[in-house]
C-alpha cells in the first residue's frame, strides 16, 4: 500500500430488537471513525495498512479485532444480548396481554416484574460480558 493510499474495509451490523435503539461508535486505534446504525452496511477508509477496529458502548465492555485493507466484518448480537432481547420481548408482550385481558392485578404485578427483573440480570451481565461481537468474514 502506498503512503498516499487508504484503506478499506466494510463494517456491517446485525441487530436484533433492542440493538435498533442506538447507533455503536467504532473506533480504529481509539480514533472515532463513524457510527453504524442496526442493519446499515458502511465502507470505512482508513489512512494505514492494518491495525486494531473497536466498538464501544456506554457501560461495556466492548470487543476488538484485527483488520487489514479489503476486510468484511460483521458486528452482531451475542447470545446473552440475543437472551436480553427474547425476556425483553416476551414480558412486553405478557405485560401487553395482562393490561388487556387479565383482571388479576396480583398476577399482573407478579408476571411482570418477573420477566422486568430477569431482563435487568441479563443486561446487566451483558455490561461485562459484551453485547456484540466482530466477526470477519473475508479478507
């Protein structure tokens, strides 16, 4: 690669529910290079031959990958956010069918705040163990 040349490569995010609430920032030897939003593919150039890509969202951990010019990377849920997202989903619906169809407000307060408990234990691990993961897919 010559001095005056960029590198690029491709960054592209799949997301579940939650992950469409807000954009990741990535960063290329901790320099802020862009935001990719859910499901948005975007080419970054970048001024070196190779180095270190990152993403980091506010309170976690984050992970890291090696990248070189013309690499394909795919930034994708975990399997704890891929949990986060299911008990998410499922206590909004239950939380839905207990205002709409169930009268037993005991039951209401229990089921929800089951499912609303269980969500924040989940995301709370998901603060340490990561939310995301880079994947590369070809160079």
């Amino acid at each position: 690669m010559k001095k005056d040349e960029t590198m690029k490569i491709t960054v592209k995010r799949k997301t579940w529910f939650l992950g469409r609430m807000m954009p990741i920032t990535l960063y290329f030897h901790n320099k802020d290079i862009g935001k990719v939003s859910a499901s948005e593919e975007k080419e970054m150039k970048i001024p070196v031959e190779n180095g270190i890509l990152k993403y980091k969202i506010f309170l976690e951990k984050g992970n890291q990958i090696n990248v070189e010019n013309g690499d394909y990377i795919i930034l994708k849920d975990t399997l704890m956010n891929k949990i986060a997202n299911f008990i998410f989903l499922a206590w909004f619906i239950i939380l839905l069918t207990n205002i709409f169809f169930i009268e037993n407000e005991e039951m209401m307060k229990n089921t929800s705040l089951t499912f609303l408990v269980g969500f924040i234990i989940i995301s709370v691990i998901s603060i340490f163990i990561g939310s995301h993961k880079f994947i590369k897919v070809k160079n």
